[in-house]
C-alpha cells in the first residue's frame, strides 16, 4: 500500500511523518521545492507474534504502508501555488491519500491563509484535486476527438463511449462532485482507474490538534465528519505522538490517560489506512518467517499468490487454507490437517482475513 500524506504548510504533516515512520524528517522549513520525505509505517499484527511462537520461526514480517510526504500552496494564499506537476506525480501513484488538516493556534507558526480554517482547508484541497483532474480530462477529451475522426467504425463505437463517460464526469466535477462520490458502475470505475484520478482516491482527513484542544478532539472530529460524510475523520495531536514515541509503552499508556488522550492515534491512522482502501491481510508461516500479506477484498487466491511471488501466480494449482483462529486452535499445520480444518481451495476461491495459506504451484 503506499499513502501520500497531504496538506498545507505548517499543518503539522511531517511531524506526523515522523510520528508514522520513525523518521527525523525536518519539520517547518518544509518547501515543496525539495523532494518529499519516504518513508515506510510496518502493520502492527498481534497474529505474527502468535504464530511465531507456535511455528518457532525465527522472525516475522508484517505488512508495510509505503509513506510519502508532499506539501502545496493554495492558490488563495500570499505565495499564490496549486499543486505542483512533481507533486502530482506523487499523488497519481498513491492509493490513498492522507489529509492533514489545521486545528490549532500558535502564533508562531503563521496559518498560511492567514487563520485557521479547518472546513475551509479541506475544501481548498478538494478544488486543487479538481482542478487537477478536469487538465487530465480535457486533454484526454481533444485528443480522442482528433483520433476519432480517422478511427475505424469499430474503434469509433469504443472511443465513443469512453468520451461520453470522460464528458459525464467532467460534467459533474464542475458540479462540485468528485469522482469518488459520482455514481459510476464497477466498468466504468474500471475504465478510469487507468487515469489515476485524484479526486477518485480515497482520503483519511487527519485532524491536528493542538494539547490545548485535546479535551474537544472528539467533538472536533464529529463535526467535520458532519460535514465531510464522505471522509473518515480521525483526530490526532501529532506533536505529542512523536513525542510519546520516545516513551516506553508503560510510560506512554500513563502520559495519556493523564492528559486524557485516546488510544494510540498513530495505531488508528493506521487501521484507517487499511479499512479506507478496503484491504484484507493473509499469513504465510514458513521454516524462516512467519508474515503478512495485504491484498484489496474480494482478491482471489491465484492474484494473492501473486503478492507472495510472481511464478506463484503462473503456476498456480491450488491453496491450502486454515483460518487464523483454527491454526491457534490446533496449535500446527499438522494438526489441523489431521483436525480436517485445513481446506484446499482452487482458482475461484476469495481470500479472507486472517487465513493461514500455503500456495502450491508448479513452474
């Protein structure tokens, strides 16, 4: 999975950049003329630890999050902007995007629209997502007009259809309707996943507050929810949580319930990630490791094999599966062969969360 983590100067994304990777990433000078920080944020899976310590495999492997921090200016602000042609490039290869919006004061670290305006900063990002949508569509709109006039009748009838969908949803963005939110069958949401839209990318707004918000996060993160239903909303206070990653768990878990902080925001920044995009997670044990695989839902076997490795994929003849919570039961493989809970499954077979699978394949 890879995540561009998005938002104004100065909201407090690479902190939080930081806070996801563990990384040193310099924060406030932050300018969108230097390259973007990369990082990567491993899965927590409480699963791993248990099957390790059934299987004796000397080590785990969890899933990873591919992080990229990118900034732009608004148009509105002093220094005038839009989202630059790199940074868009960034974006186009993210599965998701992660918002990091405003909500704190501090008079030292100057708002960039000059206060602090969460709704309309969530807002001023969507219209630079849209705007840089409706460029990709009207160049695409000219150039099939032209290649249509000298296309066969065939090729017309395909290139027809695809202009009256790109002139539907073209329509619709001017209406203030990102892609996401547009009604569009599971083909035409196909034909289009090449263009690597950006309103159509799922985002997580990420809502930094400050410590002096903490006891109202809740209630901050309820009602720009109201207001962006199509959004998940989390609330974090980034500067804390890197923080608090200098603590011990022990340490940590006593500092928040002092200041009255929730669970572990970074955890739920995570979880969020996942469930935003709509993936599940396989496990494979094996003499050396025992890991995590995540594959969007409704994946068939031979594509998640394909995760594992690409001759899997080619050869695949079929999938040995025992769920998670049937593996614990029986305490092996071998068990749950002899138990009749390991079951073989072919082609057609959709991986679920938490199975347990050995690929068979021949190459």
């Amino acid at each position: 999975m890879k995540a561009a983590i998005v938002g104004l100067r100065y909201s407090g994304k690479t902190t939080l950049f930081n806070a996801l990777t563990g990384g040193e990433a310099e924060v406030g000078s932050y300018s969108s003329a230097l390259k973007p920080n990369v990082g990567v944020r491993k899965v927590p899976d409480s699963r791993l630890e248990v099957l390790q310590r059934l299987t004796r495999t000397p080590r785990i492997v969890p899933a990873e999050i591919s992080l990229t921090d990118v900034n732009y200016q608004p148009r509105d602000s002093h220094e005038g902007g839009g989202i630059s042609a790199e940074v868009l490039g960034y974006l186009s290869t993210a599965d998701a995007l992660l918002q990091v919006v405003r909500c704190f004061e501090d008079p030292s670290v100057p708002h960039p629209l000059g206060s602090v305006g969460p709704s309309r900063d969530v807002a001023s990002f969507d219209l630079e997502l849209t705007f840089a949508d409706l460029g990709i569509i009207e160049r695409r709109i000219v150039r099939l007009k032209d290649k249509m006039k000298a296309a066969k009748a065939g090729e017309r009838a395909t290139q027809q259809g695809e202009l009256t969908l790109l002139e539907r949803v073209k329509h619709e963005l001017e209406n203030d309707v990102p892609i996401r939110e547009q009604a569009l069958s599971t083909e035409e949401r196909k034909l289009l996943s090449g263009y690597q839209f950006l309103t159509a990318k799922p985002m997580l707004l990420i809502i930094n507050t400050g410590e002096r918000e903490l006891p109202r996060a809740q209630e901050i993160e309820r009602e720009l929810g109201n207001q962006f239903p199509a959004f998940t909303v989390l609330s974090v206070c980034g500067r804390l949580e890197r923080e608090l990653m200098e603590l011990t768990p022990a340490e940590s878990a006593e500092y928040r319930e002092a200041l009255g902080m929730p669970e572990d925001a970074i955890d739920r920044v995570v979880a969020e990630s996942l469930s935003l995009l709509g993936l599940v997670t396989f496990l494979t044990v094996g003499p050396d490791e025992s890991r995590a695989w995540t594959v969007p839902r409704g994946t068939a076997a031979p594509q998640a094999a394909g995760r594992v490795h690409s001759d899997m994929e080619k050869g695949f003849i079929r999938a040995e599966v025992i769920t998670y919570d049937d593996f614990v039961e029986c305490g092996s493989e071998h068990e749950a062969r002899k138990r009749g809970m390991l079951r073989l499954e072919g082609r057609d077979y959709i991986v679920q969360d938490g199975d347990v699978i050995n690929f068979l394949f021949n190459v």
